[in-house]
C-alpha cells in the first residue's frame, strides 16, 4: 500500500465537482483545496484526509477517507445544506477515472453542521470513503 493514489484520486474528485452543473449553480467555481484569499458568500473547500492499507497478497490497495467542507455566511443551513447535498449526488458511487490506480468504490461516511461566527457563520464537515485499488505486486 502507499499513498501514491492520493494525488490522482483528489484530482479526480476536484474535476468532478468543479464540472459538475448543479453543483456549478450553487457554487458557480468556489471550489478550492486551499482557503481562498477572498472567498465567496458559500463555498467548498477541500479538506484532510487520511489512508489506511488495503492490500492483499496479490493485489495493491488503500482505502482513503476524505472530507469536503462547505463554509458559507448565510444565515441558516439551507444554503449550506443544499451546497453539501449536490456534492453527495456527485460523489456517492462516482465512477471517477484517476491518472493512478483505481477507484472501486465510493461512499458517505458522515457529516457534521456546525454554527460559527462571522464570516463562517456556517460550516457542514462531509466525510467519504474512497476504496482504491492501485493494481497487483
């Protein structure tokens, strides 16, 4: 197992979401894997992830468990909420197609929606799992 796939996979995962339409209306391009300089009313923003080894004696694999964070200052969670159920229809079972490796399954994990204070005043933590298959030894 390494975590070489990671790369490919959060590309891969970036690609989906910045193409995808409604998520393009909520969002239009604030989607980011790093905090913006000056960010948008609501957006995304990719977060931590972490892998573990998945390998088996013939056959090369990790599964990596990756967060996707809405932040928006609007008031209330509709906003927020509808932004993070759009990235759930993207991303549940997406048959994403990576530079390295495989992707085998994908899935929600869990979430979390917190209050905050100005200018966060909302934030919905969205964490999936990522079962990847990089090819046999």
């Amino acid at each position: 197992m390494s975590y070489a796939m990671s790369v490919s996979f959060q590309e891969a995962v970036y690609a989906a979401l910045l193409t995808d339409t409604a998520l393009g209306v909520l969002l239009g391009t604030a989607i980011y894997d790093s905090v913006p300089v000056a960010p948008e009313t609501t957006y995304l923003m990719l977060g931590e992830d972490s892998a573990k080894d998945r390998s088996s004696a013939t056959h090369k694999g990790s599964t990596l468990d990756f967060e996707i964070n809405i932040y928006s200052d609007i008031p209330g969670f509709d906003t927020a909420k509808t932004a993070a159920a759009a990235v759930c229809d993207v991303l549940i079972d997406a048959d994403l197609t990576l530079t390295r490796g495989n992707l085998v399954n994908l899935r929600f994990l869990k979430s979390r929606a917190r209050r905050g204070v100005s200018p966060e005043q909302r934030r919905i933590a969205l964490v999936f799992r990522a079962i990847l298959d990089d090819g046999s030894y």
